[in-house]
C-alpha cells in the first residue's frame, strides 16, 4: 500500500490488525510510526493500552502476550516492536501463529529498518501478506528528494527559488528527515516575517552554511575548470575546516566525478538524459553540460584515485606528513592539474 494511502486510512481511524514498515528510507517509515501512536489510542488511554519493545532484547513471546491482551477502558491496544530486523530470521516465525489469527481490537506494529527483508517464503512473510499492511519504504533518488521537498514547502503554503533548492539538497543530500527538521526552523521564520518564499539567502542563514566558501562553491569552480577561484576558495574554507571537516567534503566532491564518469560512459549532453541518468531535476544539469567540456574519462579517473587517497591520507591510513589544510590544498591542484 501507498504511504499516502496507509495515512489517511490512519488519520480515518480505519486501522490494520498488524503493520509491517520495513525498508532502507527511515522517512516514510518513521512518518506511518508516528501517525499510529498519535491516533490509534489517547495520551490518557495510553497508560494500560499501549506496549513498546526494542529486538532483539525482548523475546518474541512477550509481544504475543501483549498483543493478545484486550484493551482497558478504550477500544483498542497499541503494541509497537523497533529494530525488528535485529532478531534472527528464523526466530520470526514464533510471531506467525499470531499474525495468522491477530485479535482484531490490537494494532501491533512491527518496525524493520532493513535493505534486506526476511525470505518470502518463511511462514512469517507469508501470514504477513495475507493479514497484515505491509509498506516498503525504498531508498529514494535526488529527484525524488527534491520532489518532497517541493512537497513538504507547498503543504505549508511556502514556495522557494530554485537556486535555495539546489542549496538544500546539496547540503543535506537525501536526508528528508534532517530536511525536514531544517525547513522547519525556517517556516517558522518566515511566519514571523510574514513571507512566502525562501530564497538562497534564507537557507544560508538557517541551515549555517558559509555562502561565500563552502563545497557547492568549490564543485562549481571544479567543474568549470576555474584554477584562481578553486584555489581561492579552498584556502579560504580551510580557514574554518571546524565547521566543514575536510572528511565531510571529500565525499561530496568524489561523487560529483563519480557522476561525470558515468556521464562520459553514457555518452550523453542533454538535460534531459543527464537527469535521466543521474536522477536529478533537469535544472541541476547544466553544470554537469560544463564539467563534461572540461574533463575527459582518463582525466576523471585519475581525479577519483586523488580522492580516494586523500581521504586515506586524512583518517591516517596513508602515511603523510601533511595536515588537514596541506592535504586539501594538494588534493585541488591535483584535480585540477
């Protein structure tokens, strides 16, 4: 079922016996968690009606028992299990004798934050598919990400400029919960000011991120190849590597030329198939239109190979002399030799 779709029936007090939320997004998951322990019972209720327990410290049995117990002055009974993905996956077959039979005035909620779910044939995935809602919460795609993001600002009837958008993934990646938190802080600003729209300026004051100096500054003069402004902007953000650890930026600028590589192996220079490719929005394509002028494939690998060993140079695996500063500034004219 649709993640939407499991919501409202939540928020209609439409409830499933038993709720299977397992996947790699904990986004979604923790979203359908939250709705089901706001609305299936009251905060007064919840004293004799509602039951949390943690795998693999608890035994399987005392989950069967809680579940099995009828609800106290209120028409219904929560039991929760987090980190499920954490008991042996033979041993969640004790649960399926209640799965194949649930009491129907009990929703028992299973939390399993997991890439790899149990094997669909085992008793257990059985009696889930034929009693329980079951939601797969996939890991998402930068244009997914930006998709929500749009989402989550037009709910609250804000709108944002392109360029702060850009900012945003690209600082936070395809955390939508540290997103959302973030975004958070600035709608309440922007109530406060009585605006609508958040611009680059906006995100930059609330997210901490230097606009002058900072990685999306520096990718950008790596892509376009500008020497004095890379250089430029690398001794300057190493002024205050305290608050962009250089092991935080390595891997942001290893996946821009991961990206270019795979650009130059599809031989391909449209928007459209960039974004295709690399799933992002088309307005974010451009700049890969430049770097791909700029550097050929041997040229990328090579670049990758820097980083690689300036990310061993910096945890002290590779053997070196230099400090942070001197690492990082080497690691830049080496790209860009």
């Amino acid at each position: 079922m649709l993640f939407k779709q499991i919501l409202q029936k939540i928020y209609n007090r439409e409830f499933s016996p038993v709720y299977f939320l397992c996947g790699e997004e904990n986004y979604f998951i923790d979203k359908i968690y939250e709705a089901l322990e706001n609305h299936v019972i009251s905060e007064t209720e919840k004293g004799f009606n509602f039951d949390v327990f943690y795998a693999p410290e608890i035994k399987l049995g005392q989950v069967i028992a809680a579940a099995r117990g009828y609800p106290m002055m209120a028409e219904k009974r929560l039991v929760m299990v987090k980190e499920l993905q954490r008991v042996k996956k033979n041993d969640l077959d004790i649960l399926t004798p209640y799965l194949e039979k649930p009491v129907p005035s009990t929703v028992l909620v299973l939390v399993y934050k997991d890439k790899k779910l149990p094997d669909g044939r085992s008793k257990f995935m059985k009696a889930l598919k034929n009693h329980a809602t079951i939601f797969e919460s996939k890991a998402l795609y930068e244009k997914d990400v930006l998709l929500y993001t749009q989402q989550i600002i037009a709910e609250k009837n804000f709108q944002i400029d392109s360029d702060a958008l850009q900012v945003i993934l690209q600082y936070l990646g395809t955390n939508l919960q540290l997103i959302e938190s973030e975004l958070k802080k600035i709608f309440i600003y922007l109530t406060a000011k009585n605006l609508t729209k958040i611009t680059k300026e906006i995100v930059f004051e609330f997210i901490d991120i230097d606009k002058d100096f900072n990685v999306f500054q520096l990718i950008d003069a790596l892509g376009t190849r500008d020497i004095p402004n890379a250089h430029h902007i690398i001794d300057q953000m190493s002024k205050n590597f305290k608050d962009q650890p250089p092991l935080m930026l390595i891997p942001q600028i290893y996946k821009f030329y991961l990206q270019l590589g795979i650009l130059k192996q599809s031989n391909t220079n449209s928007d459209k198939d960039i974004a295709e490719i690399l799933k992002i929005n088309p307005y974010f394509a451009h700049k890969y239109k430049i770097a791909l002028q700029n550097y050929n494939i041997t040229k990328i690998k090579l670049n990758i190979l820097h980083l690689l060993n300036a990310d061993l140079a910096l945890k002290g695996i590779y053997p070196t002399r230099m400090g942070d500063v001197h690492i990082m500034k080497t690691l830049v004219i080496n790209l860009l030799s």
